[in-house]
C-alpha cells in the first residue's frame, strides 16, 4: 500500500497532494500551498467559500490584494468581512474615496 504523499498548504496544515490539485481547479484556490508560513487564520479564502491556504491576509498590502480579488471567490463579502475585521482602516478608505467619488463628479 502506497503512503499517500503530502503537501503542506499552511503552518501546521497538509493535505495530500490529489486533493490540492483538486482545490486548485476551485474558484479562488489558484494559489494554495503558495504561502506555507502562514497559520490558517492568516487567510480569508475560507471565509469566503474558497479553499483553505487562499487570500492571504498577514499584511495590508495582502488584505489589499484579497479585497481586489475577491470577486474570483464563491462568496466575495465573506473575504471582504474577514479583511475589514482585522485591518478596520481599509474598510473606512474605501468608503472615502467612494464619497469623493460621488461629490466631485
């Protein structure tokens, strides 16, 4: 019987290597398994019906680019919840800009 081979997808999380192949085909699980340093909680892909190890959140510039893609997600407001809980000010920029938006035009 041959040992299934692993791949680790985040700090203290592995899954075999099939069922990654299979998540990545999924929508917003194109890059599972990128950021392996990472706990589960730094990312926002489950959040929002992705797969777990998608849309990294560690840092703003990466909540940033999550927001951004967001819409590759089943469930995009769960990503944007998940980022606008842990970086509160992203959530207040864009509001800002959305009423200048409005005002000036």
């Amino acid at each position: 019987m041959a040992k299934k081979k692993m791949v680790k997808i985040a700090k203290g999380k592995k899954l075999p290597k099939k069922k990654v192949a299979q998540l990545r085909k999924k929508a917003g699980g194109s890059n599972i398994g990128e950021y392996k340093g990472l706990s589960s909680s730094e990312f926002a892909g489950p959040s929002g019906g992705a797969p777990s190890g998608t849309y990294p959140i560690n840092t703003k510039k990466r909540a940033k680019a999550a927001l951004a893609y967001a819409h590759n997600a089943p469930n995009p407001e769960g990503i944007k919840r998940k980022v606008y809980a842990k970086y509160p000010d992203l959530g207040t920029a864009n509001k800002k800009r959305k009423k200048r938006k409005t005002n000036g035009a």
